[in-house]
C-alpha cells in the first residue's frame, strides 16, 4: 500500500448469524463465545487463507524492520 491509500475491512459482514447469535443484527466485535470468524472450519476453507498467510508473513517482517527497537516484554506473562 502506497501512503494516503485507505483499507476496507469487511468484518461487520461476519458475526450474524442468528443460529449462533441471539442478537445477530449489530456488529459487535468482541461477542463472545464467537466460533464462526475464521478462516477455515470443517470442509470450508476461505479462498485467500493461503494469501493472508503469504501476507501477513510479509507485514510482520516489514514491520519488525522499520521498528527493530520493538520487542516482548518477558517479565510479564502473557495475556
């Protein structure tokens, strides 16, 4: 992406379906439990799995080069 370029991320799409949700109409990010968001399940897998994989791959090591002073916190645990 080049500077001032802007992203469309379609999540509100997902999350609605009122087999799982008892209120399946808003978008609400943090629904819990929320099975359904995902890239593969069963005998569906999303199309682009393997790009996002290749992609997100690619980001992480374009960011960890132009912020090398970021890294873990290892006195704490995880969350």
């Amino acid at each position: 992406m080049k500077r001032g370029q802007y992203l469309l991320l379609l999540a509100p799409i997902a999350n609605r379906d009122p087999a799982y949700f008892s209120v399946p109409r808003p978008f609400i990010a943090n629904r819990s439990p929320n099975k359904h968001l995902r890239l593969s399940g069963a005998v569906h897998r999303c199309l682009g799995a393997h790009v996002l994989r290749v992609q997100s791959n690619f980001v992480l090591e374009e960011f960890l080069l132009r912020i090398p002073e970021l890294e873990l916190d290892r006195t704490k645990p995880p969350k």
